[in-house]
C-alpha cells in the first residue's frame, strides 16, 4: 500500500519496511523519543533504517545509548547524534569517548524523570515539578520552587518530532501490545512522538486484540512495520563459573 493510499484509507497503518516507514518523516537536527531499555525492547529494525537515512545532528530522548554496535550505538559509531537525553550510559565504550572528547553533549536525566517527561509531552503538559535532583548537577539551569517548605526544580515535558518503538503484538490500526518488561519506556515514547512510528514482531488483524490488554491506542501511532524476527541481542551475559 502507499503512502497516498494510506492516508486515504486512514486506519491501515502498516508500511512495507522501516526504510519505507521513515520516509518523509526524519530530517537532520530533530528531536527523537525511542523505546528500550538496555537492548530490550528497542525498535531494532526502525534503529538500522534510521542509520541508513543519513540524517544527522539528532537529538535523541531514550533511557541509554544501547552497546558498541548495536541498538542507538550503531549512530554514535556514524555520527548522527549530537545529543543524548539519557539516564543510563554505562555499557558503551564510545558514547564515553565522545563525551569525554566533547563531541556528544548529554543532558542526565533520571529514569522516573525521563519516563514522566515523555509522558507529559504526550499529555500536552509542558513541565512539572520535581525533587529528583534537587541538589546535584541534574539541578543546574533549572528553574526553582519551594512547596510547603520543600525545595523543587521544574522539568520541562518532552515532545519529539518522531518516536520510535517496539511492540511484541500489533493490529494493523496501530493498536500495540507490549511483551513484559520489553514494554518499559515504549509507552511513554510512543505517546510524546508528534509522528510515532512502531516496529512489532506479531501483526493481526482490527478485533483481534482484546482491547483490555492494549498498552498504546492505534490513536497515537501512525506508522507500523512488521518485524518478525527480530535478533533480541543480550546487552550483557552473565554466567556462573563451575
């Protein structure tokens, strides 16, 4: 189906593949919410096309940068991004380089922070306040307020140009259903996404789903490919010796 086929028909959202889906819709210097945590649950397959679009000087909103080769890693190995809004950075060896180097700015942002910031982008929220982070460098810049005695600092709401996530179970209206803790921060991220486009291993047709096992409404995504076999790399494996 294309693209002008699709927006005629309205409620199919599905694309052929992830080059296709990103088309006309990533450019250089956006903002970008992506879904995972570690390696799990990341669009794996919408990272590989991003990579392959060439854009650059991207903003990326996403909980860590993946490892060395692979998830959000493969486009610092690129080049493509210039900043980090991340709360964990540790499992890769050339995020540290380039920041320590000065070529990757990064803006820290703890997990709860991170995940209600993209969820009150979605809401139309445009900041809230916090006492996570009162105190430490995650402070710095930041407006601040005393409630009752308690000292705050205002966290601004998160909306991205696009989103990208992974869903386990989809319907071709967009309707998404995350597997365990895959699900951690798609949800959020695929709400704040002005355009949200979703990745999902089982496709299935309108009615199928049970609408009380929803996590995201088709409402919020817009786009959706059909990745069945996705690689599900460990980020660490940890054995124990005999």
């Amino acid at each position: 189906m294309s693209g002008e086929q699709q927006s005629v028909s309205g409620l199919n959202k599905m694309w052929p593949d992830a080059r296709a889906a990103l088309g006309g819709i990533v450019r250089d210097g956006m903002l970008l919410a992506i879904g995972g945590f570690g390696l799990c649950g990341i669009p794996e397959a919408l990272i590989f096309a991003l990579r392959d679009s060439g854009v650059r000087n991207l903003t990326v909103a996403s909980n860590n940068a993946g490892v060395d080769g692979w998830g959000l890693g493969l486009l610092l190995e690129t080049r493509q991004i210039k900043k980090m809004i991340s709360s964990y950075v540790g499992e890769n060896a050339e995020f540290e380089r380039q920041y320590l180097a000065g070529e990757l700015v990064v803006e820290f942002c703890p997990q709860g922070t991170l995940a209600e910031r993209m969820r009150a982008g979605g809401a139309g929220i445009p900041g809230f306040y916090t006492r996570t982070g009162v105190g430490t460098v995650v402070a710095e810049g930041k407006e601040h307020r005393e409630f009752d005695g308690v000292r705050y600092i205002l966290e601004r709401g998160i909306q991205a140009d696009v989103a990208l996530v992974k869903a386990w179970k989809a319907d071709t209206h967009g309707n998404l259903i995350y597997r365990r803790t895959a699900r951690n921060f798609n949800p959020p991220a695929a709400t704040c996404g002005k355009i949200t486009v979703a990745e999902a291993e089982i496709i299935v047709e309108p009615g199928e789903l049970d609408p009380d096992e929803i996590h995201t409404p088709g409402i919020f995504v817009h786009r959706l490919v059909h990745n069945p076999h996705p690689e599900k790399r460990i980020e660490r494996r940890t054995i124990r010796e005999e």
